[in-house]
C-alpha cells in the first residue's frame, strides 16, 4: 500500500512539474513576443492600428518564423534577434495594421 501511495505522490509531483514548466514557458513566448512585436513596432515609421495584445501576437509569430530561419541557416542569437522583428514588422505591413499617411 505504501508504495502505491509513493507513486501516486510521485506521479502528483511529475504532473505538477509538468504543467508548471508548460505554464512557465508559455509565458517566456508571450514576453518575447510582446518585446519582439513592440521593436518590429518601432523600426517601422508612423503609426500601427494594433493593441497590445496583437502586437505581441504578430510577435510571437514574428519570433517563431524568424526563429526557425535563424536556426535553419545556422545564425547566431543576435541575427535571429534582428530576423525575428524583420519578419514581425513585415508581418505588421502584410497584415494592415499601418495608418495610411495623409
């Protein structure tokens, strides 16, 4: 009976881990978004019609395509950096989240 106990416990523990490493990294991809989604935001000129939620949406998008190219090509860290907010600012254009100058 006690070792049924100390499996459960440890299945219990394993669980937690789990989902707190899952709950831990989604909120990484959401910060890195957000900050990726804001330069991408700042390197364009003029106004974007996007909030924050969006702008770390386009981000995180920005973030995992750059990301997988950086990393499909061998770049470093910085230059996957610099791709990933290319590709969210690009994404910010193709999408039409830019004011029209008037």
């Amino acid at each position: 009976m006690e070792i049924l106990a100390i499996l459960v416990i440890l299945a219990a523990l394993s669980l937690g881990a789990f989902v707190f490493g899952l709950s831990i990294t989604v909120v990484y991809h959401l910060v890195a978004g957000l900050v990726i989604g804001a330069l991408a935001r700042f390197v364009l000129p003029g106004r974007e019609n996007i909030g924050l939620i969006g702008t770390a949406l386009v981000g995180v998008a920005g973030g995992a395509l750059g990301g997988f190219i950086g990393k499909t090509l061998h770049l470093g860290g910085l230059l996957e950096l610099v791709l990933s907010v290319a590709v969210a600012a690009g994404l910010l254009s193709a999408l039409g989240f830019r004011q029209k100058a008037a």
